[in-house]
C-alpha cells in the first residue's frame, strides 16, 4: 500500500492544491515540493529532497516543461515512480512527437506537415493553399499558435518567430485548419479511464478554445468510438494523466493535442467529477505495482 | 495592500490588485497576518499544460 506521494511543483495552481488536499483527504503523506529550489547531485541519490527520496510515488506537476522533464529523468535515474513518465512528458511536450506517434498508430489527427526553414514553410504553405495553422513545438494554453490566411500571414509569421532567438522555432510544425464547430473537446485521461470530458467553446473573439483564453466549458459524456479514439491517444503517448484534445468533424474526432501537465480547474467544474482524487488514487495504485 | 489566503501555501501566486504583478508565497503565519513574498516568475516559452 502507498503512503506517501510528493507533488513537484514550480508554480503552485489550483490544480497541484487540490491533488495535495485529495491526498491528505486519503489519509497519505503528501508533500509540495518546490523544485526551484532543488541542487541533485545525479550520482548521489541522498541529494534528493528528503520527502521526495520517502515517497513511494512522485506526481510532476511542473508549469515549465523542460523543469518538469529533467526532474523526471533525475528521478527516474535514481528508479523513482513519477506520474507521469520521462518519456510521457517528453512525447506531449513536443507536438510533433505527439503527431508521429498519433499518425503512426493511425488514430485520427489532422494533416499535419514539418517544415526546417522560414523559406520552407512560406514555399510549403504557398504550395498546399490557405488556411494553415502553426504551433510551436513545444507550447501550451494557446501561445503562439496560428491561423495563417495568406502570404502576407506567413511572412509576418516567419518575420515575428526570427526575431524570437527561440531555436525551436525553425521548425515549423504545420497542420491543415480543420473546419469544426465553434468547440472542441477536452478529455482527462487518468491511466486507461476517461474521468471526465468536456466541450470547450471560443470565446466570441478568438478562434482558439484553450479555456486559458477565455473559451468557456460544458459537460459531456464520451462512450463508444469516442472513447476509444481518446483512450488509445492517450496510450500512444506512454499513457499517464493526460489531457486529451479533439476536434469533430464529419468523419468523426480527429485528435490535435494530448497535453502531459494536464490543468482539470475547468472540467472538474464543468463536469462535477473530483478529478484530484481520481488521479491520487491512480497514483496510488501505480505506487502498488 | 495585497490579500493573501489564509490557506494559501508556499508557492501559490498572488496578485497586487493595483498593478496585476504577481507574487510568490514563501511562508504565511496567520496568526500573526503576516506572509512572506517575493516576485513570481514571469510566463516562459516552455510553460503550460
């Protein structure tokens, strides 16, 4: 039986205090740790923090993705449980990752393309036609993310992301823009359940449904093909607690993101469902194991 | 003045309601309505779900 769990955190949200309320409401040893202010030594496994080196199972819940990855390749190094995995987090950190494994497992996802240029992608996107729509890499809550109409777009685009320094932005990761109606889904994932599911609507003056950009939320109940789709995405990224994000379309979902460092404030609104303590006992259980 | 819960837990963010700057706990005592802060960090590239 798991006893104890530590939450890591850089940013404490909403989210990282309700799973370290849920888990003290289970009668666990729970800590926060802040891992801003973590020095390891990678040979010296006494170097951890002391309620990271007692706990039985480690829930990462960094806000910055690279913090969140190398603490787990730390960890897992030194043959910790962390919630989720070094390779989950770094397949839904990166969306191209994420699409590859998506393509290659054939679960539907929008057209998706690379380029490894500013020339490139401005030759590429002239060549396949408008609209397109371009996402960093490596992102979240919606930044950065593109719905390019013309030429003039994408040269703008290409001007804005140079300017940027940023290495990851000379690849261009590129999909088709996916007529749907004004929602998309979002469903959490806790291991091999779907635990709560929910519409995500635009707000009136943006095209994107990321909640962080004011979109607002409803309830749904996912069954059948469905769940299937998002059950088998979430897999294909090394499973874990995930969000996993898709689009309807007449042929169905077809899945565009599945988000590692999933934020559940909104659904467990939306949907009534204590999402926290769904994921602590799953962290409980992979404790077991 | 900037409100801080008396729930609130080192490393919850906090805002000065005059200019939206953010604040991260470092400790709180509520018996003595006191809390230590210090500027959060600001949004990076890498940050998110």
């Amino acid at each position: 039986m798991a006893n104890s769990l530590s939450i890591l955190t850089d940013r404490l949200r909403w989210e990282e205090k309700a799973l370290y309320t849920a888990a003290l409401n289970m009668g666990l040893s729970a800590s926060i740790v802040d891992v801003k202010s973590s020095s390891i030594d990678i040979s010296d496994e006494s170097t951890l923090p002391a309620e990271v080196r007692d706990s039985d199972v480690v829930l990462q819940r960094c806000v910055s993705h690279y913090r969140g990855l190398y603490y787990t390749a730390v960890l897992e190094r030194f043959g910790r449980r962390v919630i989720n995995s070094f390779m989950t987090s770094l397949m839904t950190g990166n969306k191209l990752l994420t699409s590859l494994e998506l393509v290659k497992r054939g679960i539907p996802t929008p057209r998706t393309y690379v380029s490894f240029s500013d020339e490139s992608a401005v030759e590429f996107m002239e060549r396949h036609g408008y609209p397109m729509v371009v996402k960093p890499v490596v992102g979240s809550w919606g930044r950065m993310v593109t719905r390019v109409d013309d030429r003039d777009d994408a040269n703008t685009l290409v001007e804005f992301r140079r300017m940027l320094q940023d290495p990851t932005y000379q690849v261009y990761y590129l999909q088709e823009y996916v007529r749907r109606p004004p929602r998309d889904l979002r469903a959490v994932v806790v291991g091999d359940d779907v635990v709560a599911a929910e519409y995500r609507y635009q707000p009136p003056d943006d095209w994107r449904t990321n909640i962080a950009r004011g979109g607002r939320a409803e309830p749904v109940s996912l069954k059948g093909h469905d769940r299937e789709i998002v059950l088998k995405a979430a897999e294909a990224v090394g499973g874990g607690v995930l969000g996993v994000d898709a689009m309807e379309t007449e042929d169905g979902l077809l899945v565009h993101e599945v988000n590692g460092g999933v934020e559940f404030h909104g659904v467990t609104h939306a949907t009534g469902v204590d999402v926290a303590t769904k994921i602590i006992e799953y962290a409980r259980s992979v404790a077991k194991r | 003045m900037i409100a801080v819960p008396d729930d609130a837990l080192p490393g919850e963010i906090v805002s000065c309601p005059d200019c939206g700057t953010e604040y991260e706990v470092v400790s709180v005592d509520p018996k003595a309505g006191r809390a230590e802060l210090k500027p959060a960090e600001e949004v990076k590239e890498d940050w998110g779900e």
